[in-house]
C-alpha cells in the first residue's frame, strides 16, 4: 500500500484557513482583510496572530482545503471544442 502523499502548503493559500489573495478573509467590524505573514504566502496576517486552539476552533480542519482550479483533461478539452464546432 503507498503511503499517503504529505500536505504540501500551496504558495498563494492559506494553510490554516485556505484563504487567498483574490478571497482574502475579512473582518467585519473594520472591513480589513488579510495579507501574508510570511515570504512563502502560505500564511495570513489573521490566521498567523490567533493562538492554536483558537485556530481549531475557528477552523477544525487545519488542513488546506482542495484546490478552487480544477483543471480539463486533454480529452474534456478536445471534447468541449467538437461541441462548439458542432454548434451544440
């Protein structure tokens, strides 16, 4: 059985709260949102300044969420441009 692959922090994301910089978190009393609070941009000014239970608290699965792209297969793609052709 191969082994699970390792979490990988995703430059541009959020690994505590998957946030981004197009989806930034925003604090609703000031209207400021996030920046990154580190060089890698794995970490937002938000998430970095919360202590660790609070963190789970606000958000229990530690873990990045799935990436937002999902990209086509050369077959969806060639798929999608017969489609059009076709005028379907």
């Amino acid at each position: 059985m191969a082994a699970a692959p390792a979490s990988i922090p995703i430059p541009g994301m959020c690994r505590v709260c998957g946030c981004t910089q197009f989806d930034a978190c925003r604090n609703d009393y000031t209207g400021e949102t996030c920046d990154w609070a580190n060089r890698e941009r794995t970490l937002c000014t938000f998430c970095a300044v919360l202590p660790e239970e609070t963190r789970k608290a606000f958000h229990p699965a530690i873990a990045p969420p799935e990436p937002r792209v999902v990209l086509a297969t050369e077959g969806e793609c060639n798929q999608y441009l017969r489609t059009l052709r076709e005028g379907n």
